[in-house]
C-alpha cells in the first residue's frame, strides 16, 4: 500500500457511495426489491427514482417512502422486511476502507454524502466511521450535492478550509461543483484504486 504519511496542512474528505461502496447503492437495492417481491425491476425502479430526493433531502422519513412505493408498484413486503434488505444491499468497497484507517491521525477526515434516513444512522454505527471527524448527510442538512451549500457545510464541518480539502467522489458533476467551490477534486473509480492512493499520498504530502 501506497504510504500515506503526511503533515496535517491537508486534509481530505469522501463521498459515500460508488466511493466506500462498489456500484450504485439504489440500482442494487432496487433490483433486491424486484427479486424479493416478484414485481419488474423497471417498475420499481420508476417509482424509486421519481421519489428518493424526498429522502435524500430528508422531506420523507424511510418508512413513509416504501409506503409510496408499495401503493405505486403493487410490492408486498412489510417495511421491516424492506428496511434489512435496504441495508443488506450495501456492497462495501474494502480497499477504501483500508486506506482509510492507514490515513495519519493529523489528517482531518470528512464525508459528504447525498444520503437517506436510516442509511446515515447505520453508517454512524459502523465502528470504521469511527476515523471521520466530519459527517454531512444531504438528508440531514436539507440540500444535496452538487449544490453549493453541500460544500459549504462540509467546508465548515471540516473547521479547515476548503483549498487544504480534498473531495473525493465517484461523479464528475460533483467534483466540478467541489473544485468551483475550492476544494481539491479527485474523481474516484474503485477499479483504479492504486491510482487514487498515489494521488491521494501526493496531495497530503503536499506534492500537487
């Protein structure tokens, strides 16, 4: 592994997921949902997407979203069944994971995540986000990226400013909105993530 020394001048900060997850967390618990319930993944999918800003934003508690979906789609499962198997569709990206417990303990950690009810409390819980000393979750702070205030809030969790800050994100439109705002954007693909440790070992070194 890449060595990730570095003095605490630069700091560093992730999206959740397709960064601390492989693929997407909505296409892969939507076709879970499909599988369980018997009912077309494209039905459950048009649903889905037409309404998860309502909980990214934190309009919808989770409950009141599969209420939604179950009277749209025709799905029968209660919501105790969906809330595991919501859940349980997380893939965890382990090198990331990895390469977040070798970061230096001067480095600042954050995460900005367009996220959702119940999601960001389970990630609370789970002791390797016990090295974040940032946490922003759209659905609690009522605006998600790329908006500026996403940013702004991350910029001001992290008590650090933005240009000592690298965003790391899976979506380019998210790392241009990071860099207009002053961060230093690095696009992350998991298939490349040797890469990524380099970059990320230059940028805390100081290096670029």
């Amino acid at each position: 592994m890449t060595d990730l020394a570095a003095p605490s001048t630069r700091h560093v900060a992730f999206d959740w997921g397709g960064v601390f997850t492989i693929g997407t967390f909505d296409g892969r618990s939507t076709q879970n949902v499909a599988d369980r319930s018997g009912v077309k993944v494209e039905r459950v999918r048009e649903s889905y997407f037409r309404h998860v800003r309502q909980l990214e934003v934190g309009a919808w508690t989770l409950p009141q979203f599969w209420t939604v979906i179950q009277q749209e789609t025709g799905v029968e499962m209660p919501y105790a069944e969906f809330e595991a198997l919501y859940l349980g569709s997380i893939l965890d990206n382990l090198p990331m994971y990895t390469t977040l417990a070798a970061l230096p303990t001067g480095v600042r950690v954050g995460l900005l995540s367009n996220n959702y009810p119940v999601v960001s409390d389970h990630l609370r819980r789970d002791p390797r986000f016990a090295r974040f000393d940032a946490l922003v979750f759209s659905n609690e702070l009522g605006q998600k990226k790329p908006h500026a205030d996403s940013f702004a809030a991350l910029e001001q969790a992290m008590q650090r400013p933005a240009s000592a800050v690298a965003f790391v994100d899976d979506v380019q439109e998210n790392i241009d909105a990071a860099n207009a705002f002053g961060f230093h954007g690095m696009l992350y693909h998991h298939e490349h993530h040797a890469r990524f440790e380099a970059q990320l070992a230059a940028w805390l070194s100081g290096a670029n």
